[in-house]
C-alpha cells in the first residue's frame, strides 16, 4: 500500500467532485486519502448530506475506515478495504443530489469481481448544479456500457427540492475484463433526439409536462430533420417539481442537456431552454457535452488503452478532476484546439 494522499479541498474548482474522485480512486487504488479544506471557498463551508452520503456508500463497497465524514466537516480521513459488498443501501436525507452520489460510486464498482445492487432511499432526482438521474440513466449509461460496464437505473419514485424523498434501484455489472477504450473523436451522423420531460403528479392538471414537450418538438423540428420523440410523464413525489432531460443519439456517441422547472417559469420556457442548450450543442460538433466532459475523465484514465473526446469547452470542473486523477493513477491528458473544439486525449500507463 502506497502512502496516504493528501488532497487539499480547496484546490482548483473546490467543490464536491474534488470530493467524490478522491475517495472513489481511494477505493479503487487502495491507497488512504484525507482531505481538508473541504468547499473552503464556498458559501456554506464543508460536507453536505449528499457529499456524506456518497462517502458513506464508497466506504460500504470497500469496507473502508472512515473520520470526520458529517455534515459541515472541513476534513475527512478514508483507510480503503477490499471491494466485497454485493449490495448497497443508501440514505439521503435531504433534497441531496442521487445524480452525485453516484457519480462517486460507480468508479469504484469498475473493480468489483461481482455484480452489485444499489438501493437508495431519499434525496432527489432532478435538482440545481447537479446531473439529473435521467441524464446519468440515459446519456451517461450509455457511454459505460461501451466501455463495458454496464448500469440499470430504475426510478420508482421521484424527488425534488425541498423534501427529495426518491426511491431508486440500481444494478451494477462490473466489466469482465477492465474498463475498455472508447473513440469519441467522430460522433458520426445524427440519429434521433430523444427525452423525458417530468413533473410531480400536482401539476398535471396543468399539463405542465405536455406543455414543455410541445414546445421542445416544435424548436427541434424546425431545425432537425430526424425522428424526435420525448416523453412527457407525471409521478407522484413529496414535492412539487418539474425537468426536461434531452440527448441526441449519433452513430458514435451522444450528447443531452437538462432543464429544470422553477415557480414563475412558464413551462413552455423550461422546455425551450433545454431544446435551445441542446442544438448548440449539436451545432457546435462536441462529441460530449460539458457535462459528460468531467463525468467520463476517471473512467477513461483506469481504461486499457487510450481514449479521446471532443467538447466546447473543458471546464474547471472538468480540469480540476484530471488534477485528482493523475494523484491516484499514472496517466496523461492532453488538451488542444482544434478549430472550434477541444479534444481531449486520455492515455494510461501501467499502475
């Protein structure tokens, strides 16, 4: 075993995703991390529950040691162990983001020699400065299963801010044969736009999901000349809320965008904003969206072989989290222009 890492929390970016990469490579390295000057930057200081939660469940996959892992600590101590847990419970209390606590468990499970199921009671399934599960289920999904890894998410009740209160289940079957390789340099033809406009079950009499799936069909096929389907449903959830979730599928890869619903906002507006985010996407030729840029960066570097993408911008998320890796793993990335594009060029070494 190496000795302990020590990341600084305030570096770079600052946020969460410093959190969530250190402790995932911690598991997957079995090397110990401690962190301090946890979100020292930002307004609230410190862990959240979401940030709690995603530490918490890492540590049941790996059968880690754990300090300092509450709410508003500045500093925690992870003493990895082996990755044996075939089932994970999760509890979020609060309207915490699902979308990010996976994001620091599914690294790990890359390693996992058995398949895992994941359930996770609370917090919430579309919200602010995060990922929603739709996207990480139908655009994030994807990439994994070409790298071979494959995750199936199953939303049995929704949750948004303030009370979250979701209910999912998640299905884990590691790779066979480590992570593979993917090519995202050329994203082929464009196949199909797809999407799910979603709204708590309150808000159906006012039709505020059909409504945002109109006016998405009607900016989109003005502009595209493929089959576009988005879904509009009504659930029930302990909150009232709403969210548009939007991908276009190319031949090799996909790109989506999201939209949240907020009070005061006609839903026709919410639905226009992510159709608007989603062509310049398109338009602009990305192979990923920004999104994805940071999301993918830790699954490319544990692949075996050298991966690449193009995106609009790389973002300091996405930098500052190529920075944790290269702490964890010996890798290299390479950033360059290329007309209007960045490509981004992983390449792993032996570890």
């Amino acid at each position: 075993m190496r000795d302990r890492i020590l990341v600084d929390g305030s570096f770079g970016e600052g946020g969460g995703q410093i959190i969530r990469t250190s402790v995932a490579l911690s598991a997957v390295t079995g090397i110990p991390v401690k962190i301090i000057n946890i979100r020292a930057q930002r307004k609230v200081p410190g862990l959240r529950a979401q940030h709690v939660a995603g530490i918490m469940a890492v540590a049941q996959l790996c059968n880690a040691e754990v300090s300092g892992v509450s709410v508003s600590s500045t500093e925690i101590e992870f003493v990895p162990g082996p990755i044996t847990s075939d089932h994970i419970k999760i509890e979020i209390p609060t309207a915490g983001s699902i979308g990010l606590v996976l994001q620091a468990l599914l690294i790990p499970m890359t390693m996992a020699g058995q398949e895992i199921q994941v359930s996770i009671h609370g917090g919430a399934t579309h919200g602010k400065w995060s990922p929603p599960l739709a996207y990480i289920k139908h655009v994030f999904c994807p990439f994994l299963s070409r790298m071979g890894f494959n995750v199936t998410i199953r939303i049995l009740r929704e949750g948004y801010y303030p009370r979250g209160g979701a209910k999912v289940l998640v299905n884990v079957e590691p790779p066979k044969d480590g992570i593979k390789a993917i090519d995202l340099y050329e994203r082929g033809k464009l196949l199909e736009i797809k999407g799910v406009a979603h709204s708590s079950s309150d808000l159906e009499r006012a039709d505020v999901s059909v409504r945002e799936v109109d006016a998405i069909q009607d900016y989109l096929a003005q502009r595209y000349d493929v089959p576009i389907n988005i879904d509009a449903q009504y659930s029930p959830s302990y909150s009232t809320g709403s969210g548009v979730v939007l991908w276009a599928v190319f031949e090799n890869s996909i790109v989506g965008t999201d939209s949240l619903g907020e009070r005061g906002v006609k839903a026709e507006d919410v639905g226009i904003d992510a159709a608007e985010n989603l062509s310049r996407c398109i338009n602009a030729g990305a192979t990923v969206d920004e999104f994805m840029c940071d999301q993918v960066i830790p699954y490319m570097a544990l692949a075996n072989g050298q991966s690449r993408f193009k995106v609009t911008s790389v973002t300091s998320h996405a930098r500052t989290n190529m920075d944790i890796v290269k702490r964890f793993l010996k890798v290299k990335f390479s950033v360059f222009k290329e007309e209007n594009l960045w490509v981004v060029l992983v390449q792993p070494s032996n570890r």
